[in-house]
C-alpha cells in the first residue's frame, strides 16, 4: 500500500496463540494522541475488550491499539475483563501512553480463557518491531478465518497538505450489520474534530459495513476504530463544507473497499453478489428489501449454482416487510430483465439467465416502480466450504 499516514508506527508477532504458528498479535502506536471513533457491535453479548474500549473511547483519544486473534475473550466472565486490563496495562508499561488511551481488541474462538502470559509477552516483542513500514504486517496479525490481508488507503488534499488514509480489516465470517461481524482499524494523519469525526464514521458505517452479510451472525467483537492524529498539519475540519467533504469522501472509499474484501472472502465463498434495489419510495424500504435478499440462504444457494430461480428473489422481497405493489415489480440477473410486472418475462431464456449467474461477480437489481430511491448491500453464495469451516472451527 502506497498510501502514507503519519506518525502511525505497527507491528506484528506471532505469541503462541494460534497453533499454526501464524501472527496473533498486533499493535499500533500514534506518535501523538489521536482523535478516537469507534462503533461496536449491537450484540447484547459482548466480548471483554469491546466492554473496555467502549470505556476508553470515550476519553476522544487513543494512542495505541492492541489486538491479537485466535481468542476472542468473549464469555469469559470478570477474568477475561481483567485480562483485557492487563493487556491494555502491559502496553501502558512499553510505550508512553496512558492506560485509558489503549483501545484492545480481541477475535477468535469465544468462550475460552485468554492466554495472557502470552499476550503480554506478544506486547513487549512487537513494541520493539513498531515501525511506520508495519501497517499491514499489523493487518495479517488480526486475521483468523481471513484468507488474505484487507487494506485499502485513500489521499487527500486539505488547504494545500497531503493528507492520507489506510484502513485495515478482518473478517470472513459471522458477517451480518450491525456491524459487520469484524475488527477495523483505520488511521489518518487529517486534523479534524471529534464531532466531524464521528459524523464521518457513523455515515460511511452505514454504506460500508452495514451493507454487507455473509452468513446473518453478528459476532460478540465486532469493532470499528478510526484515529486521526492531526499530524498532516491542515487547517483542523471542525464543519461540514468543503474539507469535511473531501474526507468523507475518502474515508467512504476505503471502507467501502474494505467491506467488499469481507465478503469477497466470505467462508467457503465462490461469487461475489451486489444486490440493488431500486425505484423505492424511500431509502430505508430499498435498504430493508435488499438486504432480505441478500441475507437468503435459497437466493445464495442458486447463486452459487447458477439456478436462474427468480421466484427465490421475489419470495426474498416478500419477507422483507416492505410495503410493495407484485404487479410492478422488475427482476434483472445482470443486465438481463427476467421478471416484469410481477411475472415471468415472455422469451425468458433459461440459458442466458444462467449464464449470468454463472460469473463470479453476480448483480441481481430489483426494481419496486413506486419511487425514486434506491440502495446497495453486498453479499457472497453460500456453498459447501462454509460448512466444512464452521463445523470444525474448534476442532
């Protein structure tokens, strides 16, 4: 990734956690405090390091990120809360931070006691390694059922500075809003409010993470972070206008990005679905309906088949709760019209429909005919390999 962002410094280590021997620990270091957003997950049942980084998010600044992979330390009661204190402690005493200013983050297997001996060991060694070159080293340490690295950077110019954005992610599973099942890191060097900041994140939340499902599981760790650390030197975005623009527009186009490699990546995942609904009357309806489809275990079996069984799409629209007239309903599988008016269109070519599901991007469009709004969600087929994976995900 050519993107620069400066005064970020990463790492990655390999601290015994994971059997394979692979990364399972990642750190991050901002030079100066930074401006902390984060989002979590809406999962009543949440892991101990999202309890404690909601806690210290809440200070505005974050200087440093710990996150390891393998274990989530989730379930694991008050022991696992104070073994994420420990984690947050142990990269307290290797680097000048504040204890409140550690965001931790954990993903793997729930319900099993951290290692923490190992943990802390993992801190001190990739203290030593940080470097700015350690971004996506850092990005390979997070991941677990990932099957390749997630990065994505977009520059900027504010008032003339070169400014920059790179974003991390994992995630392959358990994808479903809100979020995403995932962690996500993204870092800047913009100078810019916390209030302008959340704003920005909480929006492209919503067209990025939000908008994707794999499978319909929410996990107990899912964690979106944005630091901006100021260190470009432009004049600081603290309104809406043209500078607060320009960043979220950038800020939307990596994690956009990043978003899409989730479910590219998506367990046991051949095909890449985009699901649009259109002439909605509003944009929450197309949303909702989209998303039904998306979430369709029968739609994503037939994508993965190529089996041109439209009927699955409608029937997915119908279970949606939107309000919608049948009779005016239109079905594409790409570029090609299957449905019109709620029917079967007259010349309907078996053949070519398949065909169009048979590639390995799929844009299946809905038009509703009741008005002007639309939406976009982002999903991937269902096939064997995700059952193979989450069967034996312990063993």
């Amino acid at each position: 990734m050519s993107i620069s962002v400066k005064g970020f410094k990463a790492a990655s280590v390999s601290c015994g956690i994971k059997k394979s021997g692979r990364p399972d620990l990642s750190l991050i270091y901002s030079e100066v405090p930074a401006v902390a957003s984060a989002v979590f997950t809406k999962n009543s049942v949440k892991a101990a390091p999202v309890l404690l980084s909601m806690k210290n998010s809440k200070n505005g600044c974050i200087s440093a990120v710990v996150a390891n992979s393998g274990n989530a330390n989730a379930a694991t009661g008050r022991e696992g809360y104070k073994n994420a204190e420990k984690t947050a402690s142990a990269v307290a005493a290797e680097l000048p931070v504040r204890l409140g200013d550690v965001f931790v983050c954990s993903t793997g297997v729930i319900g099993v006691k951290l290692p923490v001996a190992k943990i802390i060991a993992g801190v001190k060694a990739a203290a030593r390694r940080l470097r700015p070159e350690g971004l996506e080293e850092a990005a390979r340490g997070i991941m677990t059922t990932d099957t390749f690295i997630k990065t994505a950077g977009a520059g900027l110019k504010l008032g003339g500075r070169k400014c920059g954005i790179f974003g991390m992610a994992k995630g392959s599973g358990m994808i479903h809003p809100d979020l995403a099942t995932m962690l996500c890191f993204i870092l800047t060097d913009v100078s810019i409010s916390k209030q302008m900041l959340d704003a920005a994140l909480r929006a492209c939340v919503k067209e990025s993470f939000n908008s994707i499902t794999v499978d319909g599981d929410t996990s107990t760790n899912d964690t979106a972070l944005c630091l901006a650390n100021g260190m470009a030197g432009n004049k600081p975005v603290k309104s809406s206008g043209s500078g607060y623009n320009a960043f979220l527009k950038a800020l939307s186009s990596v994690m956009v990005s990043l978003a899409k490699q989730i479910v590219r990546d998506g367990e046991g995942a051949s095909k890449f679905l985009e699901i649009e609904v259109k002439g909605a009357a509003d944009e929450k309806t197309a949303r909702a309906a989209a998303m039904a489809i998306a979430k369709s275990l029968l739609v994503k079996t037939a994508a993965y088949g190529g089996d041109p069984n439209w009927g699955r799409v409608l029937s997915a629209v119908g279970n949606s709760g939107v309000k919608f007239r049948e009779e005016r309903i239109k079905i594409f599988f790409g570029g090609l019209k299957v449905v019109s008016g709620g029917t079967e269109l007259k010349g309907f070519s078996e053949k070519k429909a398949h065909l169009a599901l048979a590639e390995k991007e799929v844009r299946i469009t809905v038009d509703l005919g009741a008005g002007k709004k639309s939406a976009k969600v982002w999903t991937c087929d269902l096939t064997e390999g995700y059952i193979k994976i989450n069967a034996h995900y312990r063993t």
